[in-house]
C-alpha cells in the first residue's frame, strides 16, 4: 500500500486552483499597464489573494495535500510578488528600495534552496510567519495600485496599502532571518 508522500497526487481540486491563480499573473499585468483597467487589476489581485488563502484550507480539508502543490504555491506567490512589485514600479507607485529589499530576500533563499536539493537535504518548509508576510504583501498591493487614485479613496488606499506593506516587508525581512537560521548547509 503506498503512502501519501508515495503516491503526492497532481490532478487535484488544489493544484488546479493553483494553476488558475497563476494565470491571474499575466492577466494582472496586462490590466495594470492599462491605466483605465485599474480595477479590474485589483480584481484579478485579490482573487490571487484569496485563492492562495483558499487552495492550503482545500488541500488539507480534502486531504489532497502534493509535493507540487507545495512547490507550486509558494513559486507562484513568489511570482505574483515580483511581477507586482514591477507594475507598481512601472506605475509609479512604490519606491525602488521596496522592490530591491524584497527580490534580494527572495534571491537569498532561492539560492539556499538550490544548494539543499544539491546536498539532497529537504526543502525549507513555509513558517506561519512566511505565511503572514506574503498575505501583508498581497493584501497591499491592490491598496498601492488603488493609492494612483487622486480622489479621497486613492488617499484611504495610500494609508492602508503602506500600513500593509511596511508591516508585510518588515515580516518578510523576518522571516527570511528565520529560515535561513533554520538551515545547516
């Protein structure tokens, strides 16, 4: 009888859920570089956002837990981060040093999670913490495209989309701390 880390299912209810929040990435894109398609950008953002929220809860729940699931999830988080951080950029609505610090911590453990599969030592598994800086930073970013806005909303925007955001990158900065205590490489 094979195990569950045996048989890490592909086609499942939370993989393709997965899948669709990757396609959310290039459809983001497209609607943010569109200056008049802003909310339909910050549509496509919290779908991602809830999606990334909804596919773990369904994975557990259904017991279709994966290896490329694991894998998939953060890469695609990752992903959504980066191309945001780039539209913002583009549009003007985060500073470059955010993006910087952000990609730099992202560099980092890519590079500790290259030198792991070579030594054959198990991944770096994602921390609650991990959790809660990707959710600040997902959860500001439809907040800053919402802050180019120049009526009373865009002001609310600005507010909430750096609360979010300073509180996202300080936990994102933390984290990445923590994991790489946790190696020995």
């Amino acid at each position: 009888m094979e195990s569950k880390e045996e048989r890490s299912p592909i086609l499942t209810w939370p993989n393709a859920l997965t899948a669709l929040r990757a396609l959310g990435i290039p459809l983001f894109i497209y609607l943010a570089l569109v200056p008049e398609s802003d909310v339909w950008a910050i549509v496509v953002l919290a779908i991602g956002g809830a999606t990334d929220y909804f596919d773990g809860k369904l994975a557990r729940a259904l017991g279709q837990e994966s290896k490329l699931g694991e894998i998939m999830d953060p890469t695609i988080d990752r992903l959504y981060i980066v191309s945001t951080l780039v539209v913002l950029v583009i549009r003007d609505a985060v500073p470059l040093w955010l993006v910087v610090i952000l990609i730099a911590r992202d560099a980092l453990l890519a590079i500790v999670a290259a030198i792991l599969v070579a030594k054959k030592k198990p991944p770096l598994s994602v921390t609650f913490l991990g959790k809660a800086a990707t959710f600040n930073l997902l959860y500001a970013f439809p907040f800053l495209l919402l802050a180019l806005n120049t009526t009373w909303v865009g002001t609310a925007a600005f507010i909430f989309g750096w609360a979010f955001a300073l509180w996202g990158v300080a936990l994102y900065v933390a984290t990445g701390v923590s994991y790489l205590s946790l190696i020995h490489i």
